[in-house]
C-alpha cells in the first residue's frame, strides 16, 4: 500500500498550528490566573501531541524540543515549580520557536537554530529541582519579541487560509443535492423533446435552477469560519505590545459565533492588527495616568461582531484617551485636506483618520508614527465591500465599526449598460435610478450637478470615465449611489436591473485596476466589470485634484467633492 507522504505532513501541519494556537491562548489565560488547571491541561495535551506525532515522523529534535516543554509543564501541574510571568514569557517563547522549527524540519531541516539551542537549554535547566536550578527571579526570561513573525508565519497563514473544516452533515446535504441536480437534468433533457408540451420544459429547468440555488447555498454555508479563532489570536499582541511599552491591557472578546466567508480571514487580520497597535499606543494611556483618572491600570481593548442584517458588523473599541480634535484639525490643516476642519462634526473631521499620510503622533515608534497605517485599514476593508467608521469622545475611548457582506464569493449587484458593455455595481450602494434631466443630455460634459429635489447631486458619465468610444442615445440614466452618506450620480444608458452575481477575480495582470472590483459571466457568455464604488469615487476625485493643480481642499471623506 503506498503512503501518501505529502498528505500526512499536511495533517500534521495544520493540527500543530491548531495547538500551538489553543497553547498560546492558554498560556495567556494561565498568566492571568495561575491557578487556571484547565488552561494548564490544555498546555500540557497539545505539547504532548506534538511531540508524539513529531516522534512518529522522525522529527528527533522536535520531539525533544517538545519534551522539555512538556516536562516544564508537568512540574507547574504538580506545583513543583510556580506559574510566574516569567515562565510563562519562556513557554511563549517556546510556541514561537515550534512555530518555526516544525516548518523547517518538514522542508528537511531538523536542526536547531542557535537560538532554538538557547531556549532549549533554558526549559532544561528549569527542569531541575529547584537545589539545582537558578530560580526565576534571578535569571528573568528575556523579553518576548514583537516583532511580526512574518518570514516564518506567512507560508502557515496562506496554507491555513486554503482549507477548511466541514461538517459531515453539511456534506451530506450538498451530496444528495447534487444526486437531485443529476435527476433534474435527466428530466430536463427528457422534457426538451419536441413532442412534448412546452410547459414541462420550463417546469423542468425552474425545478433544476432551484437545486442549483440550494447547493450554493449549501456550498457558500460551508466556506463559512468563526471569528473566535481570528480574535483570540490578539491575545498575545496585546499582552507582549502592552508589557514592551509600559501599559497594562487586556483584550476582551465578544460574537466568538459569529461566523465569517473563510476568504475574507486572512484580508481582515493585517487591518484588525493596525487597529489594536494604535489603540495601544495611542488610545490606552499608561498605568499611572489611568490611576489619576480614576480608571482601573489596566486598559480594556474589546472586540465584537454581531449581525446586522445581510452584514457582519466587528467593533473595536478602547476606553483610552479618545482622539485628539484639536490635533486631528491642526493636521488636517496642515495637510491641506481641509481649509476650515474645526466647523466640521466630529464624525466628519475623524474620517481624516484614514487618509494616507496622516498621523498626529509627536514621535515616531515602532508601533506609529510614519502615517501609515488606518489608509491601508480602509483600503483592505473596502476590497471586501465593506465600509469602516469610527465615534470618538475624550476620555472615554473610541470605537472602530467595519461593517462587512456575509460572503465576498456572491454579490446582490445592479447591471447597467454603457454603450455595448455591462457593469454591475454593489446593490448596497444604489439608493435610486432617475432619468437624467433634458438640459444636462443637452451638456456635452463628461460630468455636472442636477439638481436632486432641491439637493444638488455632482454626477460623471460612466462612457467617458471608461473612454467608450459609441454614441450616447437618446435617454440617459443616472444611478445614484452613496458611500459613507455622501451622494453621487453614475450616467449610463440602460438599467438592466438587479441580479445576484459570482464573483470571478481578474487575473494578477489586472488585479491594480482602479475602481475595477472584479468580474461576472453574464448569462450570454459575455464578461461584465463589477465598479468598486468607493475607488470610483477616489480615483474621480485624484484625476480632478492633478487636473486643478493639485490642490486638495475637499470636505471631509473627500467623496462630497466629487466632480465639483
């Protein structure tokens, strides 16, 4: 029988990142409460894993890295040795290193590296009775390391992000669905006879368009993942980001349930991470001045996600210092996004938060500093269709909501048609379609305001955004869309209607496209460019910026400028 080798050491991949990830949570919890046994037990059963399946591999050296690990755990189990922040800084220590050497020894190499050396021989000595063992205090761990393990986590992060569990009964389901299909098309076939009445056809193909929308359904239900697992991983930044600056934090977590499209987990880690190091360094203040305060020395970082209708909503929220209005408004000035940012409502004037380029830090970090950071949040969350804001009150902390779609595989999407193409676009986004007005038909312009009762609506012709070389009809169409409560108008010349659609991603050679979100195959075979909406409105408003000299004297969000 031949052993499908590539296979196991996939298995044995993925179950070693589950439990170095339930070990590093446990030891998070075990610090805060030494006396955790559960948590200490959990520690103990995922060591012992992998150290077994390391063994069976032939993985000497992990095993044995393991084994000291295991050991160590053991005498905290019979209270042999006490459960300080020091040791659980070494164990810590330790998940990061078998992070890294069961990768290697799997790519052939199971030697340690000399650091791995060091850290073995620290779990070794504190395995000696305590007469032969220098104690804790006297040798503290050192630090833990913050820096982003990104060279080493990158590959796992991908991997992980290619598979997922699924629930027997759900392939079950899918399964008998797709025996129907295969009857229905059988039926469908018999009833394309032309002898037979027309009648049954079309009962035939509604039955199979019915199957069909069940196992997608069934199919996009499977791709669905918690969030628990992704916001339990910021345990351990908060705590190490937390203890390298000098602040106490902890990280509380709420809508663990919450179940999100699993390709959509790794494009929302890198924004949650900007998220929380900012709330570390510049939302939660220090131990001593929480204490003036009259707040408790430890700042609360709390991350939530609930439904909200077809929308998954995820908070972040401090009860740090709140933003800076006045510092928000002299750099908002002195960038020149704004000429008189203290007029505006709070809401408007912290969306500047997400410009590129902007940070109101005295001091650059290594955390913040660089204004860069909360433009690359927005942009990430907008590639997912989703939008972000953020609520602010001084003293009292500020709250981050990203609201996202439930699946970013299918779109609710409205189609339009601008000379022979279609373009589909967000059905969130479409508040209304109205005919456009006789005088601006008659305005040769490539853009304009109508009036919109009594609100005047800036507007551009999709035709000439796209450079679409055919001539405009008789009736034009405007769609108006709206983007974080801002207004703009999109000409076109028909209104296919509304349409749930597949999105099929473009290819590496067009994945830059501005405000090209991707693409579907329409029902006659022909391709049709999904608009990412808010890029539109950026990209429209850049173009115009380089074109006036590029000046950036907008309102806040910028979008209200738009084809001003």
């Amino acid at each position: 029988m031949e052993i499908d080798l590539a296979s196991i050491l996939r298995t044995f991949k993925s179950e070693c990142d589950e439990h170095l990830a339930r070990m590093e949570e446990s030891l998070i919890a075990l610090e805060s409460d030494p006396g955790d046994a559960r948590s200490l037990e959990a520690i103990f059963r995922g060591a012992h894993t992998i150290k077994g399946n390391a063994a069976g591999l032939g993985y000497a050296r992990v095993a044995e890295f393991s084994h000291a690990f295991e050991e160590l755990l053991q005498r905290l189990r019979n209270k042999a040795t006490p459960v300080t922040a020091a040791r659980v800084t070494l164990l810590l220590r330790a998940v990061d290193a078998l992070r890294q050497m069961i990768p290697q020894a799997i790519a052939g190499g199971d030697a340690l590296s000399a650091d791995q050396e060091l850290l073995l021989t620290r779990l070794l000595a504190e395995n000696k009775p305590a007469a032969e063992a220098p104690s804790a205090a006297a040798t503290p761990a050192p630090a833990p390391q913050i820096r982003e393990r990104r060279t080493e986590a990158a590959p796992a992060r991908a991997e992980r992000a290619d598979t997922v569990r699924v629930d027997i009964h759900k392939l079950d389901q899918m399964l008998d669905l797709a025996g129907e299909i295969a009857v229905a098309h059988g039926r469908l076939r018999q009833a394309l006879d032309p002898r037979l009445p027309r009648g049954e056809a079309l009962e035939a193909q509604a039955h199979l368009e019915r199957l069909s929308m069940d196992l997608q359904e069934q199919i996009m239900k499977a791709r669905m993942v918690p969030l628990g697992p992704i916001f339990r991983q910021f345990h351990r930044m908060v705590r190490d980001i937390a203890q390298a600056h000098g602040k106490a934090a902890r990280l509380a977590i709420a809508g663990e349930d919450v179940e999100i499209d699993l390709s959509m987990v790794e494009k929302l880690k890198d924004p949650l991470t900007h998220m929380i190091r900012n709330a570390l360094d510049h939302g939660l203040e220090t131990p001593e001045i929480r204490r003036a305060l009259g707040k408790e020395p430890a700042g609360l970082i709390a991350l939530k996600a609930l439904h909200e209708g077809a929308n998954i909503v995820i908070e972040l929220s401090d009860d740090g210092a709140g933003l800076d209005r006045e510092r928000i408004a002299a750099r908002v000035r002195a960038l020149g996004l704004c000429a008189a940012p203290e007029q505006l409502a709070d809401a408007e004037l912290c969306k500047f938060i997400f410009e590129p380029g902007f940070s109101t830090a005295e001091t650059i970090s290594d955390l913040s500093g660089r204004g860069v950071g909360m433009d690359v949040v927005r942009r990430n969350i907008e590639t997912l269709r989703g939008s972000i804001g953020v609520a602010s009150r001084p003293g009292a902390g500020t709250t981050i909501t990203i609201r996202l779609p439930l699946t970013v595989a299918i779109i609710e999407g409205f189609a339009v048609g601008v000379a022979d193409e279609t373009y589909v676009l967000p059905l969130q986004a479409v508040l209304e379609c109205i005919e456009l007005p006789e005088e601006a038909r008659r305005d040769r312009a490539n853009r304009g305001t109508i009036n919109l009762r009594g609100e005047p609506l800036p507007y551009i012709r999709l035709r000439d955004w796209f450079a679409l070389a055919a001539a405009r009809p008789a009736r034009e169409n405007v769609v108006v869309i709206e983007v974080d409560g801002i207004k703009a108008g999109l000409v076109v010349d028909t209104l296919d209607g509304a349409r749930q659609t597949v999105i099929k991603p473009l290819g590496k050679r067009f994945q830059d496209l501005p405000a090209i979100a991707g693409s579907a195959i329409l029902g006659n075979g022909r391709v049709a460019l999904i608009l990412d909406v808010p890029g539109l409105m950026r990209e429209v408003i850049r173009v115009q910026s380089q074109s006036s000299g590029g000046e950036k004297n907008f309102p806040a969000g910028g979008e209200a400028a738009l084809l001003q």
